[in-house]
C-alpha cells in the first residue's frame, strides 16, 4: 500500500535525514512549541522507519495544534503503518474535516479503507 507523507522539506531526503533531525532538535530547542515543526520533524523519523517517534512529533503537533491536517494525515500514515487502521481513520477524517479539499487525506483514507476490507 503506497500512501503519502507530505510536509517534509527539500533538505528531507533521504541523504540528509539525519541533518534534518539535528535541525529540528536544534529549532524545537529555542521554539518547543511550534507545531509545525513537530510535524516537519515527524517525516525525518517516519522516513528512517522510526514510526514510533514520527507518532511522538505528530501527536505533540497537535497537543499544540489540533487543527493542523497535515499532521493528522501523517499520523494517520504512521498508525496505518503500525496496523492501528481505526486510529489512522480517525485521523484521515480530522484531516478532511478541517480541510475538505486535503487531496492526500483522502485519497490515503480511502486506501486505507480499501487494504482493510471497508467501504
């Protein structure tokens, strides 16, 4: 099932993910409470196959703000991921309930729905 993580930034791939971390730890250092980059942060782990710690950046996105649909839809990835299909709906549709029009929200609620056997 190919679903798609998105609010990574160019220095995010592959080669650099491990300097894109530094970064982050080094902003979250001066601003702990910018929920945007907790959910940038998040792709950096999620791409190195951390989920767990992806989760930990998502979900502190959105203690800070959870009206942030990027970091629902990404939450949502990193739970389908780990096989939690109801949480990572639930996340799909927070996403989708705060921006209707969030192309990747559904299209990866609707994979998600599909791999699971529901409609």
């Amino acid at each position: 099932m190919k679903l798609t993580i998105i609010g990574g930034r160019p220095w995010l791939s592959k080669a650099k993910t491990n300097e894109a971390i530094t970064h982050f730890q080094e902003v979250l250092a001066i601003n702990p409470n910018s929920a945007d980059v907790h959910a940038n942060f998040g792709v950096a782990p999620a791409k190195q196959g951390k989920i767990n710690d992806a989760i930990i950046q998502y979900r502190e996105c959105l203690s800070i703000n959870p009206k942030h649909a990027i970091a629902h839809n990404n939450l949502g990835l990193a739970l389908a991921g780990q096989g939690n299909i109801n949480e990572a709906i639930t996340h799909f549709h927070d996403a989708l309930a705060i921006n209707s029009n969030f192309t990747d929200a559904h299209n990866n609620l609707v994979r998600v729905l599909a791999s699971s056997g529901r409609k």
